[in-house]
C-alpha cells in the first residue's frame, strides 16, 4: 500500500485482489488529497455524501471475493464543466 496514491487502475485493482489494499483505503486517500490540495486549486465543486459507505460495501464484496464490476471500489473524478444549481 505504500504507492497506493500514485497506482494506476491496473495496480489499485490488482492490490485490492491481493488484499494489500481496500475500497476504503483509496478512498480515505482520495479525501486526504483532496483536503490537501483544492484549498490552493478550488477544483472541486461538490463531493459524493456516499463516498465512504460505497467504498465500505466495495471492500465487504472484495474480501468475499465478489466485486460488483471490473472497477468495483475504484475512486473516480467527474469533471462538471457546467454550471449547475445546487
């Protein structure tokens, strides 16, 4: 897990079927770095409420050996290039 920050999706998804790494390790990463960094950059406008309950459930179906879909517990970045309410 030490890399885990810099891994592609090949090498999350690979150490999340080893076991060295969970949905909910990446996502904690992911909130850390955001907390980090959009103070200076403001690049994010809204972020998921869901984000760590979807990362708990990814982990429960990845230590079952089950994960939803190729990309199960993945986190992803959406850029919204429109203006938008609310």
């Amino acid at each position: 897990m030490d890399d885990l920050e810099h891994a592609d999706v090949t090498a999350l998804l690979a150490q999340f079927a080893a076991g060295m790494a969970t949905p909910n390790d990446a996502a904690a990463l992911v909130l850390d770095r955001i907390a980090r960094i959009d103070p200076k950059l403001n690049a994010y406008s809204t972020l998921s409420q869901t984000l760590l309950a979807e990362a708990q459930a990814a982990t429960d179906r990845w230590a079952r050996g089950m994960p939803q879909g190729p990309l199960d517990g993945v986190p992803i970045v959406v850029k919204d290039n429109l203006v938008s309410r609310g």
